[in-house]
C-alpha cells in the first residue's frame, strides 16, 4: 500500500502490410481472447517509482493541471526533459530541493524529509527520463499513472 508511480511507452505496431517492418507476438500459455493479428500497440513499463512524492508532485502540477486521480496523462519529450533538468539541478545543489522540487504529503506517500533516499530518487528519475527519451519523439508516446 502506498504512492505507486509508472510511465509507460505506447508503441503503435499494427500490421497493415504496406510497411516493410512486421511485428511478431509469441505467447506461452496464451491468454485465449488476445488474436495476436489484432494487436494494435504495445505498452512496455520504461519507469516505475515507489513514493518519490516530489516526483508525483511534478507530475500532477505539470502534467496533470492540477489533477491528482490516478489517471493515464500523456507526458511529452519536453516534459521529461524539463523534469530530467530539474533533477538534476538539485543533485548539483541540494539546497535547492524544496524551491524545484518540493515534496508532497499525501495517503502512504512517504518521507517528506529532503534526505539521501529522496537524492536517490532524482538519480533513479533521471535514468528513467534518459530511457524514455531514449526513442524519438513520434516513434512512441509516453503516459504517467500513479495509484495508492
């Protein structure tokens, strides 16, 4: 129980036979209502958090308008970049934690302490930003969740 948080990559791989590229999907112990042809996206985990409530915090704030419900929001290259930036400032800087990236309280969210696990959550958001960004910008799109 507790602030779980996911960005997850959606890549469009329908095949409609004109492109030169075809997408192959294999199960073990098939699940009996997925028709491997209908497949239409592929939705691969790229981030997982686990009560990094200043994260939860940027993301609700920038990317959600506010919302904090538990929803899919689509977050862009740019966002993730602006973020990643972010992160990385307050590495360089830690007195700047509570100005850029300021923790959040909230049901089993966490610490609030602006401590080594919270710095250890900048680290582990940034090599997750660097994996998501690692494909182009319309090859895929990218969505936030979090649940509690």
């Amino acid at each position: 129980m507790g602030l779980d948080m996911y960005l997850s990559r959606k890549t469009y791989v329908k095949n409609w036979g004109y492109d030169t590229w075809k997408v192959t999907v294999t199960f073990e112990g098939k699940p009996s209502h997925i028709n491997p042809a209908k497949i239409a996206y592929i939705e691969e985990e790229v981030g997982y958090w686990r009560k990094a409530n200043q994260i939860h915090k940027w993301f609700v704030d920038n990317v959600q308008d506010g919302k904090d419900d538990c929803g899919d929001y689509y977050v862009s290259h740019e966002d993730l970049a602006k973020l990643k930036d972010l992160c990385q400032k307050v590495l360089d800087d830690p007195s700047l934690a509570e100005a850029l990236l300021p923790t959040t309280n909230g049901f089993f969210f966490g610490n609030t302490d602006y401590d080594q696990y919270y710095l250890d959550d900048l680290r582990h958001t940034i090599k997750i930003c660097d994996d998501a960004m690692s494909v182009e910008p319309g090859k895929a799109s990218l969505y936030y969740s979090s649940s509690w």
